[in-house]
C-alpha cells in the first residue's frame, strides 16, 4: 500500500522537536508529540512503529542539520586555519540557536537514557569526521601547535559552546541582574560574540605555537 503524501512522519519529527527542549525523552508522550503535529496516533506508529525508533530517527535527523551546515564551508582557496574558523562559526551558531535542545539531549544522555546514548555514539562520529581534518590541517601547516587533537577538541569547544551554557542558565534562573540579562544576547549570543570567542580560541592556540629559536648574530 503506498505511503500517503502529507508528510506526516516530517510533522511528527518537527513536533518533537519543538517539544524535546522541555520535556526531555523520558517525558516525550508520543499522544503529546502527535496531538502538537495535528494528526492521528495510529499515523505515528505506521511511520516509525515505536518511541526508540522515533528518538533515533530525531537524533540521526540534528546532526543531518549540523552535517548541513558545515557542507559548504570549506574553501579550496582559504588557509586551513580560516576553513577550521569558517566551521566552527557555522558549529557554533547552530549550537547557539538549538541550545535548549542540546543541553537536554546532554541531560538524558548523563541521566542514562539510552537512545540518547546510543544516538550520540552513532552520530558524534560523523561530526568529529569533519572536523579532525580541518584542525590536523592547520596543525600540519603550522598554524595550530601540535597537541593532541582531543585537546584541541576540547578547547575550542568548551569555548565557544560554554557560554551557552552558562548563559541560558542565568537567564532560565534570573541569576544576574536584570540590566545584565538585557545584554546577554549581544554578548554571549550573537553572532558577533561566537566569532569573537573563535578568534580568541585560536589565538590563544597560536600563542602556544613553538618558537623559532633567535640565532644571535656572530661579532664582526
């Protein structure tokens, strides 16, 4: 029987994903998911048959966006550095604009939730894919020091995407006052403020490149 064209599995999976960030998987109702779509229950299971498989088709689908963005990011004619900076800034503005989702993903994932689990050791692998080459080929022409890549991960990551963090949460929270609130967007959100903590990050990285011994001139 041919599988009707009103692209309910798409409704489905949008739904979700506006309702994950605050329910998380665990609280994920699908009677909930396909209410928010606006089509019947039954449709949920002919297209994807049960919740794991729903979750795993979710997660697969986020880092087919991620993978999306960073298609078109490399250059043949730019600098290794500037097509590892170009990348990241494309990483790091999805992140940005997913950023409720991704820090629930993170929680189920340390709360034990298994899809979750699962979905980030099949996919992290196709992100990491990407980006490893573009930091070895900067490292190789000498324009990042020569630390081991999960270093470099780690750096740069933890820049760019823990303000984030931190930023959602004291505005979640009201943890600051409010005139500071007010600039969270500017400084921590925008685009401007993920192009500056990438600039910093590799500058940062730069400054640990080894230096070329300086060879004192013979006494004439």
């Amino acid at each position: 029987m041919p599988r009707p064209s009103s692209h309910v599995d798409e409704k489905l999976l949008a739904a979700a994903r506006e309702l994950l960030p605050s329910t998380g998987c665990h609280k994920l109702s699908l009677r909930q998911v396909a209410s928010h779509a606006g089509v019947n229950l039954g449709m949920f299971h002919y297209h994807f048959g049960n919740k794991e498989a729903f979750l795993e088709t979710l997660i697969s689908r986020t880092y087919d966006e991620i993978l999306a963005r960073l298609e078109h990011t490399s250059q043949p004619e730019a600098s290794p550095l500037e097509n590892l900076r170009t990348a990241l800034n494309a990483l790091g503005r999805w992140a940005r604009d997913h950023r409720e989702l991704l820090m629930r993903l993170a929680a189920d994932a340390m709360a034990g939730e298994q899809v979750v689990v699962n979905g980030f050791v099949k996919n992290q692998p196709r992100i990491i894919g990407t980006m490893v080459p573009r930091m070895m080929a900067a490292q190789a022409a000498g324009q990042l020091p020569p630390i081991a890549v999960p270093q470099l991960i780690g750096f740069i990551a933890g820049s760019i995407t823990m303000p984030f963090v931190v930023g959602t949460v004291m505005s979640k929270f009201d943890l600051v006052p409010a005139p500071l609130l007010e600039g969270l967007e500017s400084a921590v959100f925008s685009d401007e403020a993920i192009s500056q903590r990438i600039d910093m990050a590799l500058a940062g990285l730069q400054s640990a490149l080894p230096q070329a011994p300086v060879s004192n001139p013979k006494p004439t």
